[in-house]
C-alpha cells in the first residue's frame, strides 16, 4: 500500500519552494531555479529556488538582526519556544514524514517510525537540557573573586548532506538555538524539501523572524559562500571528508570555530560465539537501512573463520529477501538511491573492486521495480577479498559490505584499525569482556556492542581521524559546544 499524497504536501510541492531569509520566503535575487527529483520513479516533485553568495549575505544579515533579542531571552523562554516548535513538528509529522520519503527514497516507515520523531526529540532534548545548565562557574583564585561564564557565540552555519536531510538538520541546530545562536542553512540542494517546510513550521510556531534562515544552493556557490563568511562565528558541515577538508580550511584561515561530521567505512567485527543467524540478518539490515546512504554503518565486515560460511549463507538469504520498491510504498524495506548520480557512483565501485580481484559473493547490479522503471535503484551486494581492495578502503555509500576473515582478537583489530577512518565500529560477542576490550582496541570516535547504529540524545557521537573532528552530536557536549567561554575576574 502507498503513502497517499496529503492536502499539505500536495500543496507544498505544487507551489515554488523558496529560500527562507528573515522570517519570509523568497526567490532569490538571480530568480535561478532547478527540479528536485524523486529518486522512486526520476519525477519531478518541485521546483526550487537556488541561490549563492548574495542570499547567503541576505540571510547572515537576517540572522544577525535577529541574534540581540534572541540571546537576550532567558535559557528558559528560549526553551519554551524550542518546545512550541517541536509541537509544531509533531503536529505536522505525518507530512514530514512524507516529504522526506518521497524526497530522499527511504522507505516511508524508517521516516516515520525514526527520523521524523527522533529529530522532533532534538529540540526537547536541547531545550530542556539548556534550561538546566550552568552558565556562570565560580572559580577558587586566590584574592580574586572569579568566574567563567558561557554565552553564545552569534551567527552559526550549516552545510547538510542529502542522506537525513530532517534529522541532521535538528541534531545540527537545535543546540545552537538553545544556546542563544540564530543559524543560517545550507540544505543539500538534492533533497531540501523537509528542512524548507520545518522552516514554515517554525514561523508559525513563534520562533522569531532571522532566527533560523535558510538558502537553497549548490555547494560551490552556496555552501562556500557560507563557509567562507567573515560575519560567521561557528561553522558545522556534513558530508564528505574531501569537502570537509576544504571547509576546514577555510574556517582556519578565517579562526573559525568548525565541526565537521564526514565518511566513515565501519567495521563490524563477528566472534564465533553468538547467534548467527540473528546477527547475519542485523547486518544485512544496517547496508540496507537508508540504501546504505549511512556513513557510520557497517560497510567492512570482519567475521571470524569458523562462522565465515554460515554468516555469509545467512547474510545472503536476508539480503534476497529485502523487499525493494518505492519509498512510499509501505512494504518497502529498502527504496532507490537518492540519485542517478549516487546509482552510478555505487555501480562504478562495485565493477572497480571485482576488477581489483573481490569475490563476488552477492552480486549487486540495478534492480528495476515493477512501474519505476525510471527510479534509481540497486541490489545489495556482498565482496570479500583482500583489505587493499578499493571497496574494502573507500566509502560507497550504498548497500554493499566487503567481507574479511580473521583468526584471532589482534587479527581482527588490526584489519578495523588499518583504515584512515574513524567514525563507528562494532563488536559482535556473548563474551561481554572480550567484546568491550576489543571495542576500546577500535580507533574510532563510536565502538557499539553486539549492535549497530546505536543513537541516543545524552549518548555522544563524532568522529576522529578523516571521520572529522571539531565535536560530535546529541549530548551535553554539543550543546556547550555552541557556547563561547568567557572568563570574568575582580581582583580583592
């Protein structure tokens, strides 16, 4: 059964969607357009206004107007608004939901059952938690009466990826506007569609005008404009290491404050003593959840030589029978890529590693749904081989793990470490000491237990190495993470 289309969403997309600058939608000042697609079937769901340096300038200066008023509230008003735009969320979540299926491709269940409402709890999360803190510490000098207070630091910006357009964008800003920063978005320019309409929602929620504004754009003209902005005072970008290395750049050049959340090749590792059957089919859906457009999921899987054949059979027969179809359809377990481009890009790796030398255990290839012939979709595959294979090293971003066998603990550590990488892995045991000893031996800024994509606000999350750096997401850290220290000191 499909998602049907709602009066709202219908309405939505059949209008332009524009950039929000200063509490009001605009077209942006060269009047630029382009088609934002369905990766389900190749449609075109709208038409949206793209912008670059000028609306960026235009929605700095908006944020700035309004950044006085909106750091002069207590921790506590700016709370309860966070509160009314997260019940603003709510009420509209069954449209979120939708608009981040049929934008992104992911099954119409995932986007209810996980990003729509786990972002929403971002907001809670952030309010509440910044109408607890401490801003003013009091500090033992001696003959001097001293403190250190935290205040925000003004304009933050953002550059998000096209992967969980609604979920980051929360995990992003939320804790900057509890902090008492406004923010200026850069959402993917593939999938804008969620962040454009939370904008709307937050305007009638009450959050005021030039507190959260957001230009639609490609990264080289939008997104470096944003990074590059001498009026920013904090920068956070998604995506990938090599543009993260250059939007690091940038904020060094500028002295920047910058958080950068890139790639990840994860590993799972797969001790002998467990259930594999059970554990054969959660990592057959960690590839597939998203379409394996997840950078911290398990892409590399390290399992050990007297369960190698039995994990590798399991795996293959939860792997034939994932349902794939359109995301809105609600017995699709995985829908399309998000792009042609990203069809290609996934294809293009898995003919680069076969002639590298991989095993094809699973093979891969497009997959054609019946009536979207024009979407862009892919099988999941499984390889195995040697760890120099380019789809053991480098990052697909789509339903695909490499597999590895290993004979001991060091053996297994050894092939997850080799790796630049440095995002999230996890250890699979029954044997809870070996499985935390190991998960310590993995250089990363995540090691997960007999699991697999573990979030949780309180829980951090961030990664080391080229994974990024700069602070991660979802727990206090993040939030002091958007306050500037100050230290105020009189001498007695």
């Amino acid at each position: 059964m499909n998602a049907q289309l709602t009066q709202n969403v219908s309405k939505f997309l059949s209008s332009p969607v524009q950039h929000f600058i200063g509490g009001q939608f605009k077209p942006g000042a060269g009047g630029a357009t382009a088609r934002v697609l369905n990766p389900s079937d190749g449609s075109t769901l709208a038409t949206v206004a793209m912008g670059g340096a000028a609306e960026i300038d235009e929605a700095v200066a908006a944020a700035w107007k309004a950044y006085p008023a909106w750091s002069a509230l207590s921790p506590n008003e700016r709370a309860v608004k966070l509160h009314r735009f997260a019940e603003q969320l709510e009420k509209y979540a069954a449209d979120l939901a939708l608009i981040e299926s049929l934008d992104v491709g992911k099954a119409i269940t995932a986007a209810e059952g996980f990003d729509v409402p786990f972002g929403i709890e971002c907001l809670r999360y952030f309010a509440d938690l910044s109408a607890h803190a401490h801003y003013d510490v009091p500090l033992a000098i001696k003959n001097i009466e001293a403190r250190t207070h935290s205040a925000p630091y003004g304009v933050c910006g953002y550059v998000f990826p096209w992967n969980f357009p609604f979920t980051l964008l929360l995990w992003g800003i939320a804790p900057a506007l509890a902090a008492g920063n406004t923010v200026v978005v850069k959402p993917s320019e593939v999938t804008p569609l969620s962040s454009v309409f939370a904008a709307r929602l937050a305007a009638e929620a009450g959050i005021p005008d030039g507190v959260i504004n957001l230009v639609i754009g490609e990264g080289p003209s939008a997104g470096a404009a944003l990074a590059s902005h001498r009026k920013i005072k904090r920068m956070s970008f998604t995506g990938s290491p090599d543009v993260g290395k250059k939007i690091g750049e940038v904020c060094g050049r500028n002295l920047v404050p910058c958080k950068l959340e890139l790639g990840g090749k994860g590993a799972a590792v797969v001790f002998d003593d467990l259930d594999v059957e059970a554990t054969a089919k959660k990592l057959a859906g960690a590839i597939t959840l998203n379409t394996g457009q997840v950078c911290c999921t398990a892409t590399r899987w390290l399992v050990h030589e007297k369960i190698y054949d039995e994990l590798v059979n399991k795996a293959v027969a939860a792997l034939k029978e994932t349902k794939i179809g359109a995301g809105t359809d609600r017995e699709t377990q995985m829908g399309p890529l998000v792009s042609e481009t990203q069809r290609r890009r996934v294809l293009r790796y898995l003919e680069d590693g076969v002639r590298q030398g991989a095993e094809v255990i699973l093979p891969g290839g497009n997959a054609v749904p019946s009536g979207h012939e024009n979407g862009f979709y892919v099988q999941p595959s499984l390889l195995a081989g040697s760890p120099e294979n380019v789809c053991c090293r480098e990052e697909i971003f789509g339903p695909s793990a490499f597999l590895l066998k290993f004979k001991d603990e060091n053996d297994a550590v050894d092939l997850v470490n080799r790796l630049d990488y440095g995002l999230a892995n996890s250890v699979w045991s029954s044997d809870l000491k070996r499985a935390a000893r190991v998960a310590e031996k993995m250089v990363a800024g995540n090691s997960w237990i007999n699991a697999h994509n573990v979030f949780a606000y309180g829980l951090p999350y961030g990664g080391i190495n080229l994974s990024g750096f700069g602070g991660g997401v979802n727990s206090p850290q993040t939030f002091f993470d958007y306050l500037r220290p100050q230290t105020i000191a009189r001498p007695l």
